[in-house]
C-alpha cells in the first residue's frame, strides 16, 4: 500500500517556521482542493495523481520519497 507522510511534512514544516500550517495553506499555496488534501492525508491507499505529488514536493521542498512510502501489505 502507498502511505502518505502529508501530516507529518505539514508538521516538520510547522516546527521549523514556528507555527501552524493548515490544509487551508496549502491548498491555497499549491492549488489542491482542501477535500483532496484531506483525503491523501486520511485515506488508507488514496490513488492521487501525478500532478498532485508534484505540487506537494515543490511546497515542501522535498523530493516524491518523502511524500510517499510504500508499506507492505498485513498477511493474515
């Protein structure tokens, strides 16, 4: 499954600039609907696109490895 680390990133950036970033921000910032921003961070398995990958790594200065991970599937 794809993880997004959306909430986290929002949260490292917070700290360094000391305040509070919001999914209002960054939706205003990037152009991404609020609604899209809160179903990647929330959403088990999200399918987002390309575009939108992009537009987070350019807001957070990040390369796409820090925007998403792949984490195995639970057998059992």
């Amino acid at each position: 499954m794809i993880r997004f680390r959306l909430r986290e990133l929002m949260a490292d950036k917070g700290f360094n600039e000391d305040r509070k970033i919001t999914f209002e921000e960054v939706s205003r910032e990037t152009g991404i609907h609020r609604t899209t921003l809160t179903k990647v961070a929330n959403q088990k398995g999200y399918n987002a696109s390309t575009d939108i990958i992009d537009k987070l790594c350019s807001y957070f200065q990040v390369p796409v490895q820090k925007i998403i991970e792949h984490v195995p599937d639970r057998e059992g």
